[in-house]
C-alpha cells in the first residue's frame, strides 16, 4: 500500500469511482484509479489513514461486508450451475454457461467481475478473504494494548477468512490464494479448517460466543467436506440449539442486497428450478423450501413462468451463513441410524412435516441428504453435496438447451479461471 495513493474501502461502506483489477488472486491489492485528476472521488480515502491500530475496526467491518456480498454472488452462481436456480433472461448470455454447466476458464464475468454483478464469483470470494486476512496482518501487527478488543477483532477476521476459503473450496475445483500456486479444494479446505481454528481459539479467549459457535459451525462443515468425520460430529456437538449467524444485507446499494431476491424475485432473471417446485413431504407442503409460480413469463422470450421463492423477503432479507440445523444435519450424516432419525424429526416437527421411520441404513442416508436439500435451499450448499455424492445432474448431460443453443455439460466443480493462471506468476511463469 503506498502512501499518497487512493485506496478503495472494502466492501459497502464506501463507493469510490474508477478502480479496475489485476491479479485475481490479489484481487483486492492490485486496483488501480483511473483519471484521478478529472473525476471528484469524494468517498476515497489516502493509504496514510487506513494504516495504524485505528484503522482496524473498519477494515474488518468492511471485510464482513466483502464477504456478504460474496456469499450472496455464491448462492447465485452455485445455484444457476445445480437444480436450484434456471436463467431466464436474454441479456447476459454467460450466465447461460452456469445454468448450461459449461463452465469456461476463459469466462470474464465469471472470473473477474464484481459480487453485484450478475456472474461474478472468484473475484468477489478472493476479494472477501483477502480483506480479512489483510485485517488479520493488520492485528497481528500491534497489541492489545494498541487495538481495544484486539482478540475479538482476531475472531472475527479469521472467522470470515475461513468461511471465504470455505465458498472457493467448495465451489471451484482448483485455486489460488494471493498469487501463489494452484491448490487443489481439499488444500484450500484444509486452510479454512486451521483458520477456523484460529478463530474459535481467539473468540474462546475473547469470550464472543456467537463468531465462536459460527466459527465451530464453519468448521464442522470444512471437516465433513474433507470427510473427517469424528473430528466434524465433535465440533457440531459443541454448537448450542438454535443458533444462527446471518450476513446481513441492505436495499441502500447493489453491494449490499440480498442477491437471490434480487436476481429471483425482484428482477426475474431466474426461476425456481423443478426439483424445488411443490415440495412435498408425505403429501404435506414442505414450508423450508417455499416457492410459488409469480405467473409471469421469463424475458427470454416467454419460454417459461418465473417460480420464486418466499423464502427471502426483500432486498434486506438476512442469509444464515451458519446455523443450528446444519450442524445437526452433519451429525445425522455422520452417525446414522436412530441418532439420524431422530434429529429428522426434529426438524420436521419444527416445519411442522409428517415424521419419518426407518431402520434401513440405506435409505436414512438417503433421507438425510434430502434434508439437507430441502433445509439448506438457496443457502449455497447443494453444489458440494452434488460433488461430494456425485449426484445425478439434472437435466442428464447432452440434454438439449433449447433454444439459447448447446446442450447441458458436465460442470460440478469450477475450474481456474485463466486470468488468474495469466495473470499469478507463480502459474504464469512470468
């Protein structure tokens, strides 16, 4: 950071005018100003006054941001790329690639626009943990004595870190952290677990229950994702009943809304895909996944009717980043048998659902990864469950795509965009 030089706050706590990107992988060190001497940038500030112990607070602030409007891009994407999500418009023809499950490396918007734009992922999860890993440099520069809460400031740092490295595992096949070599999921999962780590152990000192037990939570699902199992049960044993920690959004800017309802509800980009229409549990109306048919055709031409979902309200709905149930549904994953059984009817009697009964092993299994389907919908999960199990894609690869053109690819994982393998010279050799 050199003093004198514009710095672009992170995240929605400030707008500033004419930045543009480099690095991926130093998405957020790398901007640069454009014609500085003719536009007035009246919310950017000098380098000189985000340096110090002062300045701590409001770069971790703005990395919890970062990753809120990240996570929202990552619902989007994940769910346009699974059966959760279908494009429904005209005007952004990459992201028929998601919905198509043709994934290009060489996609721009996918691998370089920002978290309010309509296909941007990496750039917006690399920009969401390098934030907090800068504040996190920035702590472990001064003291406590220096920096009033420092130990719960580290917590939460580290906490939204690691549940950035925790999108990026799940949802690309490779990555790069800070233009270093290509890692693969497991490598940057097996980063967020230690940061999570980091985490728990600071909020423990600290005495900040809730990034504790969001920490623990986002740990437990680092764990299940390596399939350590034992060590994952012992952490989502340790989160208490109840619990939810949401990112928090706002209809004040585009940075700052909830992005499914926007993209689902407010502008009808897309639908609801059929295997979330009319959820149904023994004939019983499943209210976790609650979608209806808005009765207007899609703007791509009037192919399809909308299907929305109610299950985010408005444009400053709140999204759990980590929760109660989730933990639960990890250990029913993890033990099976009557343990599972009985943590599904807890959740059923909470929605109000008919129970379930079963000794078979096989099909408790089954009706746990259900739960997680129907339980975690648009929450940005049900792409990994999809790796994890190789679930069938639907529709089957080769299906035509109708009239947009191509037919439905293979996808699951993301794979390096190239203007990270171009641009990070540890992968470009440059």
């Amino acid at each position: 950071m050199k003093h004198g030089r514009p710095l672009e706050i992170p995240a929605r706590l400030v707008r500033t005018a004419g930045t543009c990107v480099g690095v991926i992988g130093l998405a957020a060190t790398t901007g640069c100003i454009n014609d500085l001497l003719n536009v007035e940038t009246p919310t950017s500030v000098l380098a000189d006054s985000l340096t110090g112990p002062a300045s701590v607070p409001l770069l971790v602030a703005g990395a919890v941001a970062d990753f809120e409007c990240a996570l929202g891009a990552h619902i989007y994407v994940t769910g346009l790329l699974t059966d959760e999500l279908m494009d429904t418009q005209l005007q952004g023809a990459e992201s028929f690639n998601y919905d198509r499950r043709t994934v290009s490396p060489a996609g721009k918007e996918y691998a370089t626009q920002p978290c309010d734009f309509f296909g941007g992922i990496y750039q917006p999860i690399s920009t969401a943990r390098w934030s907090a890993d800068n504040a996190l440099k920035q702590l472990d520069a001064y003291s406590d004595a220096e920096i009033t809460g420092r130990t719960a400031l580290i917590a939460k740092a580290a906490a939204y870190s690691a549940y950035s490295l925790v999108l990026l595992g799940e949802a690309f096949c490779t990555a790069a952290i800070d233009a270093g070599p290509e890692l693969t999921s497991a490598q940057v999962l097996a980063l967020a677990e230690t940061k999570f780590t980091r985490a728990i152990d600071a909020a423990t000192t600290a005495g900040t229950t809730d990034i504790r037990n969001m920490a623990l939570v986002g740990r437990a699902r680092a764990r299940r994702d390596l399939k350590k199992t034992a060590e994952a049960v012992q952490d989502a044993q340790s989160v208490p009943a109840g619990f939810v920690k949401n990112a928090t959004y706002s209809a004040a800017a585009s940075r700052a809304f909830n992005r499914v309802y926007q993209m689902n509800v407010r502008d009808l980009r897309v639908s609801i895909d059929a295997p979330f229409r009319g959820v149904t549990y023994q004939g019983t109306p499943d209210p976790r996944v609650p979608v209806v048919n808005s009765g207007v055709q899609s703007g791509d031409g009037g192919q399809y009717t909308v299907w929305i979902t109610t299950k985010y309200k408005s444009l400053s709905d709140p999204i759990p980043i980590a929760r109660w149930a989730e933990v639960q549904l990890i250990i029913a994953e993890a033990l099976g048998g009557q343990t599972a059984v009985n943590i599904i009817n807890a959740l059923h009697a909470a929605a109000g659902l008919p129970s379930f009964s079963s000794s078979d092993p096989v099909e408790i299994a089954n009706q746990v990864l259900e739960e997680r389907r129907r339980e975690l919908f648009l929450e940005g999960q049900h792409l990994f469950d999809t790796i994890l199990y190789n679930l069938p894609l639907i529709p089957p690869p080769g299906t035509s795509y109708g009239f947009k053109g191509g037919s439905y690819g293979s996808t699951r994982c993301m794979p390096l965009p190239d203007a990270e393998r171009d641009n990070n010279p540890t992968l470009s050799g440059r």
